[in-house]
C-alpha cells in the first residue's frame, strides 16, 4: 500500500511551455559557464558580480514563469476537483522561494 507521501508527482507540459522553460534554462546555462570563463580569465570582481546579478535575476524570471504556470494548471485544476491540500503546498513553496 501506498502512502501519500511516497508519490511523486509529475506535469505533463504543453510544447510551448516546455520549450519556454527549457530555453530560459539554456541561457542560465551560458551566463553560468561565461562567468566561470570570466573567473579562469582572472576578470575583475565588479564585472563577475555584475553577470553573477544577472544570472539571479534570469533564475528569478524562470521561477516566476513556472510558478504562474504552476498555478494556472496544476493548482487551480486541483481546486476544481476538491484537492485544497494544494493550496497548503503552494503556501510551502512560496515561502521557500521567499526566503
């Protein structure tokens, strides 16, 4: 038998957002790798904490797209069908993302 909290959970996303996300991902990917070229090429301190910033602020961007998309779907089609305990999970995952 079993227990609820044993399964994982999976999302079935639409071509669009797959590709969305995935390309948010490739860019991260390069500004990450462009800031270790920087770090080899003894860059200055400034200029690396100036990419390191904009990296964050791409991470934040991806969060926020998959969050609204999250929400769009997987949350509001669970409160259609009476699953309110998803409300208590998003609650748990914005207060992650808060911190």
């Amino acid at each position: 038998m079993d227990c609820e909290c044993c399964k994982h959970k999976t999302k079935e996303r639409s071509e669009q957002e797959y590709k969305s996300l995935i390309n948010r991902l490739n860019r991260i990917e390069g500004q990450v790798r462009g800031i270790k070229r920087m770090l080899e090429e003894n860059a200055y301190c400034t200029d690396v904490l100036v990419q390191s910033s904009a990296v964050t602020a791409a991470v934040n961007a991806f969060n926020k797209e998959l969050l609204a998309n999250h929400i769009k779907t997987c949350v509001a089609d669970d409160i259609r069908a009476g699953r309110d305990g998803t409300i208590d999970e998003l609650v748990a995952t914005l207060q992650k993302l808060m911190k």
